[in-house]
C-alpha cells in the first residue's frame, strides 16, 4: 500500500483554505460522512441540492466549519457509491489520476491527444499508482475531462471511476457522474495549482484496492437494455404475436419491428431487475411483459397517427398512409388486444396477474383522456394557458412510462411499494418529455412543425401568456383560422422571438427534468435510482464533454 511518507517534500505543502490542513481533521470528517451515510442507508446518485442538504446537517450535528462543506460533500458521495464501487470487478474500474501529480521539472512521460502517456521513470507517484491498479486489471487514464471517459462509460467498457482531481474540478465532473448514475469515489487533491499536487495517498490506495465479496452485487443495466432491444426481431416475436398467420398479424409484426427506443420494455424489465436482482433471470415472463409494454405503445403510435394525419414515422410511411385509416386503426387495436392477451397469459399468480391488468387497463383510460384533451382542443381551437397545455403533456405522456414502471415492479413481487414515486417520476417525466418534443418541434421547417398545425404548444402558450390584448386577438385568430397561412406564421414567430418563449420553455424543461430527479430522492435501492437517473440524462441528451480546470472551452466546440 502506498503511504503518505513516500512524497514528504509536497505533503509538508499547506492544504488550501477549503480542506482541512490537519490530517486527523480530514480523517474526523470522512467519518462523520460515513457514519452519515451508513446510518441513513442514502442510495445514489444524489442530486447536488440533496448532497448540499446532507452536508448542512453533519454541519449542523457537528463541530466542522462551513468552510469545508465542498470537501464534506465529496466524501459524502464518495460514501454513497462506496459499496457500489466495491462490488465491481477490477476489470471494470477506470483508474483517472491528474497529470499535476507528476514531478513537472524531472517527467520524462509526454502527451498524446488523450493524456499522459507515463515513462515509468519512478520520479513521481503516477509511476506506483498506475503499476499497481493496471496488475489489478483497472484501465488507467491520466488526463482530466478526457472526452474518452464518457465513451468508456457508454461503450460498458468500465462500470466506475475511482479519481483524484482538486475540488474546482469534483465541482464540474459531479453534474457528469449523477447525470449518468456512475459510481464513484474521489479524492480530492489537497491544494490546486494543476503542477506538483498532492493529495491523502491512502485514502486513495484504499479505494483503489477496496474489493469485498460480500457487498451488494450492482445490475449491468446496459446489458439488460441491450437484451430488450434484440427482443424485437421478426424472428423472436413471430412466436408471441403470430398464432393464424393472418394478414393482420403480419402488418402488426412488422410495425412492431421498426426502429425504436425501446424505452418503455427497457424501463419495465430494468425496474424488474432492480427490484429481484438476487434472482434476476431474462425469463419468459420478463419478455412476455415487455413486448406486452411495447404492444401498447405501438399502438398509440398508429392512433396517434391517424388522429393527427401524420405521413410518415421510423422514416416511412406511417400505417394510415400505407394503406388507409380503416386497415390502420384495427391494427393499432389488434396490438392493444395482443398486449392484454399476453400479460393474461403470463405463468404468475393470479394476484400478480390481476395488478398488471388493471394497471395497464388504468393507464390506457388516462392516456386516452389526455389525447382527448388535445382532439377536442383541435376541434374547437380557444384561448391556452400554460397550465392547460401542462395538464395535456401530463395526461398523454406520464400513463405510457407509469404503466411500463409499475408492471416491473408488480412482476418482481413489489407492487404498490413505490407507487407513489413512480408516478411523481413518470408525471415529471412525461412533462418534460412533452417540452422537449415542442422545442425540437419548434426548430424544425414550418412544414413539420406542430406549432403551426394547431396542436397545443408550450411555446406559443408561453407566448399568449406574455402577449398585449391586441397580440392575444392574433394568437387566437391564429388557432381558430388557417394556421398555414404564411404571412400569419411570420408574425406568430414574430411575437414568439420577442416574448423568448423558447427560452422560458428551455428554463421549464429544465425545472420538470430537475423535478423528476427530485422525486428519487427518497428511493432507497441503489440500483434502481440510478437507473431511473440514467433515464433522465438519456432521454435529454444531458452527459456531454468533460473539461480540465485549465482546459480552454473553445478549444472543443
């Protein structure tokens, strides 16, 4: 084990202001975290505004000043992800080290377009560090904010990050880590300066060795919505969906078989998962309920299609215009009848049976409201608030990922236990989904943008709440008349641009993501949470590039 006595000459360097200089002090707070941690059994990942919270009541039942509450919040992450961390193989670790541990006068390593590339000449402490985690199996980077961590990350490649860097930098890598659920523990260094750093070497050494047999074992979620994804062949449904080999049943075969997220089976089967994952097995339950979940949101695609005289979806043609309304909606039907036919099918108790039933019977009655809400808005065009359009999002978004939710959950024996959660989740989520989808929607050619094909908008609602009277008669005209009208569409975008509704819905989608996350807060099972995280940051596009203290932001754009 690597010991601080090994580099005296910068462990005599004053720690700065924000960590505590005294050792024994930094010890005393590592395990009021622990204790912290260990006695509130907190799951990760933590949004920065509960880790705040946390740390302001160790400091508060404490004597630590204020002063170090950013060096405290690292610790008390780093306790949050501790078990998680120690229950991944070595194999499966990145090992991430600044390049300002090296001794800057005598380095003979040098930089390639990743990092530093170590010359193992024995000068500095990178040399022992990376020697010894690589004989473990870790894959070992020495570079900050490498842009190769996160394709690391997304590839399955590593599962964890254990790391040292100085708190201005835990600061901006934290967003990254909670975005993409990623365990971890770091080290702060103990005074900035990005050249001849130090830092606590075996507090370091400890996580880097720390591997315990008997810890919780943590989900390769990716790998199970991988699984779910290869689940939606022709090939590997003709068994489940086809019975008679009837014309229907092969237009619904193949609709069911165009591209797609998956979002909705890969959040069922993970929850699942999540909640059995001492017994998790991909068993035919588990994919009979999935193309189940997928059954109905197929389906709502193909009636949504038709409700809204959409063209084409996957890139071609949508089913109404393949072949006609008529031929198009009994599919959709044919596949809401497949999806309840296989979840009665399912070898579970009946009990277990029965909840998923009327769950998913539950789910489609609320989504159908919400739809309506939107058909007969369209019918008789009026006046729309924020809040109308808000409760439309909510209605047909948050039935499809609360249905997908709650059946992983009833399959895996836990129904009704995180009820709650799951819808304040899936509101939130749906929500901002809804948003989302409007200001893509938005940026698109006037030709295929909702906004001017009278269908509720954030965007233009948040305009119609800013507007003067005389700009709200035109906004109402706008709705009730020809909304293709060019001359009308220029002065909709007029007031849209001058009122910076794009903005303000930027700053709500913003709010409803931060809400969702929020929601988890409570949720104990670690697995889970992260997952619903991952979720989150997927669904938004939120894990970008990750910078170093001194990297220049220009330098990627």
């Amino acid at each position: 084990m690597l010991r601080d006595s090994l580099f005296l000459d910068r462990a005599s360097h004053p720690a700065q202001a924000n960590i505590p200089a005294d050792k024994a002090v930094r010890e005393k707070v590592l395990l009021l975290a622990r204790d912290y941690i260990s006695k509130e059994k907190t799951a990760g990942p933590v949004s920065l505004a509960h880790l705040e919270q946390i740390c302001d009541k160790i400091i508060e039942q404490s004597e630590i000043s204020k002063q170090y509450k950013d060096f405290l919040s690292v610790l008390v992450n780093n306790e949050i992800w501790r078990d998680a961390v120690a229950a991944i193989p070595y194999d499966k670790r990145l090992l991430l080290l600044p390049k300002c541990l090296r001794d800057a006068e005598n380095c003979k390593g040098h930089f390639d377009n990743v990092g530093l590339l170590c010359a193992h000449c024995g000068n500095c402490i990178i040399d022992r560090l990376q020697s010894d985690a690589e004989k473990l199996g870790y894959t070992v980077l020495i570079a900050e904010g490498s842009p190769i961590v996160i394709s690391l990350i997304q590839t399955g490649q590593i599962e964890c990050i254990i790391g040292a860097s100085c708190l201005s930098v835990l600061e901006q890598t934290f967003k990254y880590m909670e975005a993409g659920a990623i365990p971890g523990i770091a080290i702060p260094l103990l005074y900035d300066g990005c050249k001849n750093t130090f830092l606590d070497i075996d507090w370091l050494s400890d996580a880097i060795y720390d591997s315990r047999a008997e810890r919780n074992q943590r989900l390769n979620l990716r790998i199970i919505c991988g699984q779910i994804k290869e689940l939606f062949n022709e090939a590997q449904l003709k068994g489940l969906l086809v019975q008679e080999n009837d014309p229907t049943e092969q237009i619904a075969l193949d609709w069911m078989c165009c591209s797609g997220k998956r979002w909705r089976p890969a959040i069922m089967a993970c929850t699942y998962a999540a909640l059995s994952y001492r017994d998790f097995k991909f068993t035919d339950e588990v994919i009979q309920s999935a193309v189940a979940v997928e059954c109905f949101h197929k389906a709502s695609l193909i009636h949504d299609d038709i409700e809204d005289g959409d063209m084409q979806r996957y890139g071609k043609k949508t089913l109404n215009a393949e072949y006609n309304t008529g031929i198009a909606l009994n599919v959709g039907d044919f596949l809401l009848g497949e999806g309840y036919r296989l979840l009665a099918e399912l070898d579970v108790d009946s009990d277990r049976k029965n909840q998923m039933l009327s769950t998913a019977a539950l789910g489609h009655r609320n989504l159908s409201l919400g739809q309506g809400r939107e058909l007969l808005w369209s019918y008789e065009p009026g006046p729309l608030s924020v809040e109308d359009v808000l409760a439309i999002f909510e209605k047909k978004t948050a039935p499809a990922f609360e249905v997908a939710l709650k059946t992983g959950a009833i399959l895996a024996g836990q129904g009704g236990k995180y009820d709650d959660i799951f819808t304040q989740y899936s509101k939130y989520l749906g929500i901002a989904y809804q948003i989302q989808d409007d200001i893509d929607d938005y940026d698109k050619p006037c030709d295929s943008n909702d906004l001017l094909h009278n269908r509720p908008s954030i965007i233009l609602a948040l305009t119609y709440r800013a507007a003067t009277a005389e700009q709200k008669n035109s906004i109402e005209q706008f709705w009730k008349n020809d909304p293709a009208d060019q001359t009308v569409q220029q002065k909709i975008h007029e007031m849209i641009a001058a009122a910076h509704s794009r903005r303000t819905a930027l700053e709500m989608l913003s709010l409803y993501k931060d809400k969702a996350v929020n929601s988890l807060t409570e949720l104990k099972n670690q697995n889970l949470k992260g997952f619903f995280r991952i979720v989150v940051s997927k669904l938004f596009h939120e894990i970008e590039v990750m910078l170093c203290c001194d990297d220049d932001p220009k330098r990627n754009d």
